[in-house]
C-alpha cells in the first residue's frame, strides 16, 4: 500500500484549490522566495524546482492582468498546490523525516498533470512576449 497515494493528493489539491480567492495571490507571491527555497532544499520537490519557477510566473502575470487565457479552475489548482507546499503540518507533516516531503510533491505532480496544457501555453506566450524586448528599434535581436 503507498504511503500516498494520486486519489489522496486530488483529495488534497481539490480541498485547497477550493479555498484559494483571487486576493490570496497577492500572498501566495510574498511567499514565492520561502516556498521555492523549501522545494530547492527537499530531495522530493527538488525535481519541481523549475515547474514551480513557471507556476509563480504565471500567477504573477494572472495577478497583474498580464496572462488571462487560462481558467480560474487551473489557477486555483496552481495557487492551491503550493499553498500546500508552504504548509508544514499538512496530510504527512514536513518533519517526518524521508516521509514529509512525499505528500507535497505528489500533490504538485498531480497538480502538473492537470495544468500541464495551461502551462504550455503560458511558456509559449512567455517566449512571444520576451522576443519583441530582445529586439532593438531596427526589429533586430541584440
């Protein structure tokens, strides 16, 4: 029997993306250097360090009205799972050593599995907004 399984990370994702607001965002964000540090330094997130890199990204641009063409439903499974990350008394609390971690990444690979496309499409709109600023006046790259 596994320790956690997908149906309790959607149980998890499902409770805390329920609960997440557009004004928690702005929070969510304050919260992005503690959170991406706390995935950096587990062995279970490490391997989500660049995902959760793109998540924030693509909720910074969702909160200054930059990127709207995803659902909310994505966004709040988004916010919701590294809300849960942050938390460190959640389904398997963070302190249990070589288990705490195991709860926090399944969710955040559930929750990639189910924005995957979004995702997609938010880095491919990423790099055409980039291309244009790597441009000087002339529309020739620097």
């Amino acid at each position: 029997m596994a320790l956690f399984s997908e149906k309790a990370a959607a149980r998890q994702l499902k409770e805390e993306s329920g609960k997440v607001h557009q004004g928690d965002l702005e929070g969510l964000l304050e919260r992005q250097k503690a959170i991406e540090e706390k995935v950096r330094n587990s062995g279970r997130l490490r391997r989500f360090s660049t995902d959760v890199g793109l998540m924030f990204s693509l909720i910074r641009d969702y909160w200054r009205g930059r990127y709207r063409a995803i659902p909310w439903k994505s966004i709040a499974a988004i916010a919701g799972a590294l809300i849960y990350v942050m938390n460190p008394l959640d389904l398997i609390p963070d302190l249990i050593l070589g288990f705490g971690f195991l709860d926090d990444a399944g969710v955040v690979a559930l929750c990639l599995k189910l924005v995957e496309s979004d995702l997609h499409r938010y880095a491919a709109w990423k790099e055409t907004v980039a291309e244009p600023a790597a441009q000087d006046q002339n529309g020739i790259a620097q």
